[in-house]
C-alpha cells in the first residue's frame, strides 16, 4: 500500500487534487475530518475540539488503512490538525505529534497558495495570501524538519494535476 497525503493551506487545490487523483488513478480516498465536524457542529470551534477532530481523521484513515488499498489517498492528516490549532489557538494537544509520526506516509504532496485564487466556502478564514504562505512555510519546514517524503506543487490548477500525477506515477512504478 502506498500512501499519498495533500498538505498544505487552504483553498489550494487538496481536495480537488485528491479527487483527480483517485479519478485517474483509483485507490482509496480519505477527506478532511474537520469539514465533518464543523456541519454536524455549527458553531466557532474551540481548542477543546481539537481532540475529537483529530480522532476522527484518525479513525477514517484508519479504516481505509484497513482496507489495504494499492494507493491511499488522504486529502490531510494530523499535520493540519496541528498547524491549525497552532495558528487558531497558540496551542495544541501534545500527543498529535508523535501520533503523526508514528505513522508511515510514501509522499506528501504540498500545495503552494501561489497562482491560484482563494475561495470562499463558508468554512475558510484565511483570505488573505500572507496567511496562507505562513501555513504553507510551517507546513514545510515540519515536513523538513521531520524527513518526511516530499514534492512541492506549484503553478496553475493543470500544471498542479500534471506535478502530482506524475508523482504518484513515480510512487506507483
């Protein structure tokens, strides 16, 4: 099995590249926990969540882990869970970390917030392009820090697609 994750800011293409992904390539695909969470919960969500959210992500990987597909495709994983609660609270819960890295991910796809526009989608709050960069830098330099299997998306939505298809071509050969 292996196993694909999209990381990265906001409105910067995960979930339509995971979803393009699976189309051409097939496989098993997990999306976000939190867009879950936040319609059966519509309220401003708070540190204390962030447990549930990040258990939640774990359980739907999980089960597609269990599943034993050829290709896994997860459209984010505990590393947003972390930068999130880092960036809305200033805090985070201490065993998303070493719960992240006790984990085995083939390749993380990062997708920069350049050269494409931000969207609105009533769950998004980082309109602004600074922020987004700042997510996408801490994305990185833990991904780094941590040596973590690595590609950099960048340019339009077709030039995204065409970086990661033949990333996951490359995983897959």
């Amino acid at each position: 099995m292996k196993v694909v994750v999209l990381a990265g800011p906001e409105s910067s293409g995960k979930s339509w590249l995971a979803a393009q992904l699976q189309a051409h390539f097939g496989g098993v695909l997990v999306g976000e926990y939190v867009r879950y969470f936040i319609e059966q919960n519509p309220r401003d969500t708070c540190l204390a969540d962030i447990p549930t959210i990040a258990r939640g992500q774990l359980d739907w990987e999980d089960q597609a882990r269990a599943r034993q597909p050829e290709l896994l495709i997860l459209d984010t994983h505990l590393l947003s869970n972390i930068l999130w609660s880092q960036t809305l609270f200033g805090d985070c819960p201490d065993w998303l970390e070493p719960q992240l890295l006790s984990r085995h991910y083939d390749l993380h796809l990062l997708l920069s917030p350049d050269d494409v526009e931000w969207t609105q989608d009533g769950q998004r709050c980082q309109p602004l392009l600074a922020e987004r960069q700042a997510f996408f830098n801490a994305s990185r330099q833990w991904l780094e820090q941590h040596q973590q299997p690595l590609q950099i998306l960048t340019g339009d939505w077709k030039t995204r697609q065409q970086q990661a298809f033949a990333a996951v071509q490359g995983l897959l050969a």
